[in-house]
C-alpha cells in the first residue's frame, strides 16, 4: 500500500483549520438575520454542502464522459468517489434544509420545487451505486455506471434552476430583481464574507475527501484484479 501522500496530509490539516474558522464566522462573526433570528446561521452550511454535492455530480459526468471516450479504469474510479462524495453532501443539504424548515416554515418537509427536485436528485445517485452493484463484470459496470451518471446529471440544473424557474417560497441565496422565486436573501457585508469563506471551506474540505475516496477506489481495484487472478 503507498504511503499517503504529503499534499493530502497537508489537505486534511489545512480543511480542519479553515472548518474551524468557518465555523467562527458562520456562529460569531455574521450578524444575526433580522426575520429568521440565529436559526438563519444554519444557511451557511446548508449552501455549501448543497454546492459540494452538485460538484461530485459534475466530477461524475466528466469523468463518464472521458472513460467512454478512452476507456481507462481510473475514470471509473474517478466517477464513483464523486458520486459518493456528492450523495453525501446533498444528503446533509437536505438534512440541514429541513432543520432550517421547521424552524421558519414550521414543518419538516413541504412540497416545494427545490426540495423535491433535490430529493430526486438524491435518489437518482443512490440508484446509479444500486446498478453498480447488480453488475459483476468490471467492465460492464464501469461503462453502465458513466452512461447512468451522463444522463443523471440532467436533476443537477434542474435542481439548481428550480428556484428560479417555478414560484416557491425556497429563497434565493443572492436576490436579484428578475429572480423567479417569491422571496431573496439580502445579505450584509459580513454575510457575505461569511458565506463565500464557508463555500471555500467546504470546497477545500470536498478535494480532501474526494482524494482519499480516490485513493480508496484504485486500491480496491487492485483488490478486485487479485481476486480475478485468483480464481482464473
């Protein structure tokens, strides 16, 4: 097994401090929202983890496209951590939306254009690892697995656009005056601080967890490739 690499020991140290940090600012240092109160301090991870997971998902379209193009295993392996990674931070942008529902809508779940479109997304990913593991020969799998995630990123836009193409009381994280939702999100200066050194964190902190995913996927390949040896 090699030995971890210095740039990913450096990551993992470097996305602690800055969560630590964001943290800081998201609790501390961002000014409490007029309407919503504290509870509002919850929309500065709940962003970010919501734009993690969108970018695992457009890491899993890339890396689709280019191993039906060349053919080669580690985009295959490249694909599956950014769908594992994006499934998990999409599930903590649901989780923590429903926290901030029930504090300001005053139920859990609504039937509301993002929330439902984000769900779908969800479920679609988590049915791209159902059809991974139905499948046992590699290659099949791995090229079943990058036209599932080609055609699965069509719920990433539409979950992302959903705010602004039908009317919904999901708000939009930077008003604007064309904006299709009902209601915006006029943030101060220190909001916005807060939120883009929140976004930056949680970027970091998704490289961090994607590089070791990766690093976990090519050695399980090479698990799966001894065990073929084996049996032939």
């Amino acid at each position: 097994m090699k030995e971890k690499p210095i740039g990913l020991t450096i990551l993992n140290v470097i996305s602690v401090i800055l969560l630590g940090i964001s943290l800081y600012m998201s609790l501390v240092f961002a000014p409490v929202e007029v309407n919503m109160g504290n509870v509002q301090r919850i929309f500065y991870t709940h962003v970010s983890v919501g734009w993690l997971g969108m970018i695992g998902f457009l890491l899993a379209l890339v890396a689709g496209i280019l191993y039906l193009v060349t053919g080669k295993k580690r985009w295959d392996i490249i694909g599956v951590a950014g769908v594992e990674v994006g499934l998990v931070f999409c599930f903590l942008n649901i989780i923590s939306g429903s926290v901030w529902a029930k504090a300001t809508w005053n139920t859990w779940w609504i039937w509301e254009p993002r929330l439902i479109t984000a769900t779908i997304m969800e479920l679609i990913y988590i049915a791209y690892i159902m059809l991974r593991q139905s499948i046992d020969e590699p290659d099949r799998r791995a090229r079943f697995g990058a036209i599932y995630a080609i055609v699965g990123f069509v719920s990433v836009p539409l979950t992302f656009l959903s705010i602004r193409i039908w009317n919904t009381i999901h708000p939009v994280v930077i008003a604007s005056g064309d904006a299709g939702a009902d209601t915006g999100m006029n943030m101060t200066d220190n909001m916005q601080k807060a939120f883009f050194f929140a976004l930056f964190t949680f970027t970091v902190i998704g490289v961090t967890l994607l590089w070791h995913r990766i690093r976990l996927g090519f050695l399980s390949d090479k698990i799966e490739q001894l065990k073929m040896k084996m049996v032939e």
